[in-house]
C-alpha cells in the first residue's frame, strides 16, 4: 500500500492552504482519487469546522488516527462548517468533510442555499445525532413554537446550518420569519442578547448539552422549547434526515424531558475517492473509533452499530464494502 498523506484544511485560509498549505511533499493539487504530485502519494483534504464546535476536535482525532495507522502525514484548520464543506468538495477543493445530515439532503435535492444540485459526494458514516434546541428566557414568555410570533428569534448565522433548521422548522410550525423579527446571530451573541433582554429565544443546533445553552442557565431561567404535535409530523413527513427524539431533563436540569427532533452528522467523501482508499479510511476511523468518542460528549454517541442510520445520501462504495463485511 502506498503511503498515504491526508491534509486537512480550512476555507478560512483556503487561498493560502490551495498554493501552500495543503500541498504533499513533492506534489501538486490531487488528481482523480485524490492522487497527488509524481511521487504517487495519496492527497485527500478533509474540511471541518470552527474551532469552538464538535466537528474541529472529531476532524483533529481523525488525523490522528490517519497518521498511526494509514502513515499519513497530517494537519488540522478550520472551516465554515456544512455548506461552506459542500461547496469545497464539489469544487473540487476537499475530499473529506464532516457535514449535517440536512445540509446534504438540501445539497442533493438543489434546495437553497445550494444553485442546483450537489451531489459529488457520498457517505463514509454517520457519526451522532445533531439536536435543535430551541431556547427561550422564562422572562419572555415563550413556552410554544407558536409562542414566537411577535417574538425576537436568534435564527443563527445567515446561510449556517443552524438558521436553515430555523427557517424548516419555523415553517413546519406554519410560522415565516414575517411573523417574528428574526436575528442572525452566533451562539456567543444570541447569549448576550438574551442576558440583556434584546432576544426572547435563539435556535441552537448541536449535540447535548450546548456549551452556550449552559451558560445561558447560569444566569437566566431558561425554557427548552418542544417541538411536538403537528408541526412535529410535518418534519418527520417530509424530511427524511428528521428523527423524533428527546431531549433529556439532565441536560439543562428541566422539569422533564423534552420533545424534539434530531438528524445525523455525516463524515463524507469526495466521488473521486477511490473505493479502496475510502474502505481503508472507514476501516481506521472503527478501529480506533475510542480515540474520537474522547474529543468531546457529543462524539461519545459515535458507534459502528448506528454508522448507517440517519443517512439521507448515498453511501460511498468503499464504505458500504467495509459495513457489509463487519455485520
């Protein structure tokens, strides 16, 4: 087997990482399957996300694993995370990426923010449940979805994996951002607004607990809004990422637990990958699969049992060889 040498790097030095940083010993940009310059090593680029979330450590345990097992040479950057991910790989600029289930439902289907369709890439597995949480102050009186109405919403930042959960999910419930003054704000931002009174309630999309929710319940009554009834079997009918879920009392110390829903987080692939090099990539992430449940709580629930649920997209050759080997 030729060694293998995978850099990971971000967009937000993606001009610097295409002509310098992301370049193999020797090579120039990756070729079909990813092969890099004339020594025959393997380039693959795998994109993440910001430095505070999940995906950065899980995508910095990856490289670990690459490294010790595959002798890949490795680096870890950050990115913007699902639709800036998609947009890299379908230009031809990553081969990996961890991404939200939704976003590449949304991508194969051209649903905005995607111009057509996306479909370039493939499924190595599905890593854990992403939960949308949203979060009201007890003092603005939000208990219901239908509560929002009138209400200031932080919907996330625009185009964010989190504000298109917030526009399906709002719709679902038959509300339009026309029926609240929606914000487009960060995590750390919708916190503050809601510490001053300027923002009733935020959408959070994460694995459990949010780092954000939980210090927000430090100092605020919070109430953990449901997601239940008819708007609920809205989602669950006509998006197939959706799961209906709960979100449990231990993680913002609530009365009970609470009605929601959840989609998978994805580590996918470029189509250019070969099958080979992918079923050995899917074959080191299970091997060692402790090392990246240790990055963080969310990464805990990562198992091989549930590496094919939740998966809206197709599931790339070299990987659906691996899982029907290991059934």
């Amino acid at each position: 087997m030729s060694r293998r040498l995978i850099v990971i790097c971000s967009s937000v030095v993606l001009a610097m990482a295409v002509t310098v940083g992301c370049q193999p010993p020797g090579g120039g940009g990756g070729g079909e399957g990813g092969e890099g310059g004339g020594d025959g090593e393997l380039f693959v680029t795998l994109a993440t996300g910001g430095q505070s979330g999940n995906y950065y450590p899980i995508g910095a345990a990856l490289a670990g694993v690459y490294e010790d097992e595959l002798g890949a040479t490795t680096t870890v950057e950050a990115t913007g995370a699902s639709v800036d991910n998609i947009n890299l790989l379908d230009q031809g600029r990553v081969e990996m990426a961890l991404i939200q289930a939704d976003a590449a439902d949304q991508a194969y289907n051209g649903e905005a923010p995607f111009e057509g369709t996306v479909d370039s890439f493939s499924t190595v597995a599905s890593l854990y449940p992403q939960y949308v949480q949203v979060v009201a102050t007890a003092a603005s009186g939000v208990e219901t979805m239908e509560d929002l109405e009138g209400a200031t919403v932080s919907v996330g930042a625009p185009n964010s994996g989190v504000e298109l959960n917030a526009r399906t999910v709002t719709d679902a419930f038959g509300l339009s951002y026309d029926d609240f003054s929606p914000e487009y704000l960060s995590y750390s931002e919708t916190i503050e607004g809601m510490q001053n009174g300027n923002i009733d309630a935020g959408f959070f999309t994460s694995g459990l607990p949010n780092p954000s929710v939980t210090e927000l319940s430090t100092s605020e009554d919070i109430v953990v809004v449901p997601i239940e009834g008819e708007g609920l079997d809205t989602l669950l009918s006509d998006y197939n990422y959706f799961e209906e879920t709960t979100i449990p009392a231990d993680s913002y110390d609530t009365d009970g637990d609470i009605p929601g829903v959840s989609f998978g987080n994805l580590l996918v692939v470029s189509n250019e990958t070969d099958e080979e090099t992918v079923y050995d990539l899917t074959s080191a992430l299970w091997d060692n699969v402790e090392e990246i449940q240790g990055t963080n709580s969310a990464a805990e629930e990562i198992s091989l049992d549930t590496a094919q649920e939740s998966v809206p997209i197709d599931m790339h050759p070299g990987a659906e060889r691996y899982y029907s080997e290991n059934e």
